[in-house]
C-alpha cells in the first residue's frame, strides 16, 4: 500500500489519551474457554478487545463508528459464507 492510499488513522490524537486501565469490561460471551470479544465505554468512546488477551491492542470506535458495526452485525455483515 502506497503511503498516498493508507488509511487515515483518524483517532491518533485521542487513543494515547483513553485509559482503559479501570474500564468496566463487558465480554460477549460467559464461556471461560472461548473468552470472544469484550467492549468497554471510556470518556465517550468505545474500547474493543480480545479477551484471550486482555493485555494487548485496544480498537477505538465512535459511538457512530459503533452503532454502524452493531448494525452491520445485527444485519448479518460479518456472517461467514
């Protein structure tokens, strides 16, 4: 990918700036041995995780950005072929 058509990370200027340290995490499922996805609210913005591995990246959504992927999955979007 050029560095003309990459991705515009349009949250850089707050990401740094979100602590999810203390952020109440909500997981997708209960089951201890699939841990799925967890999401948490923080400062206005939505955190999204892997909860095998609590430790590593936080993906940012807008709460925009977060309604139109729970739509989309509710939608079927995401749904494997």
């Amino acid at each position: 990918m050029s560095e003309d058509s990459a991705p515009i990370d349009d949250k850089a200027h707050i990401r740094d700036q979100l602590d999810f340290t203390d952020a109440e995490w909500i997981a997708s499922t209960e089951d201890d041995e699939e841990p799925g996805v967890e999401i948490a609210f923080v400062d206005g913005y939505v955190g999204m995780r892997n909860g095998a591995d609590p430790d590593g990246p936080v993906l940012v959504f807008t709460p925009e950005e977060w309604d139109a992927f729970v739509a989309g999955a509710k939608d079927g979007e995401f749904d494997e072929p």
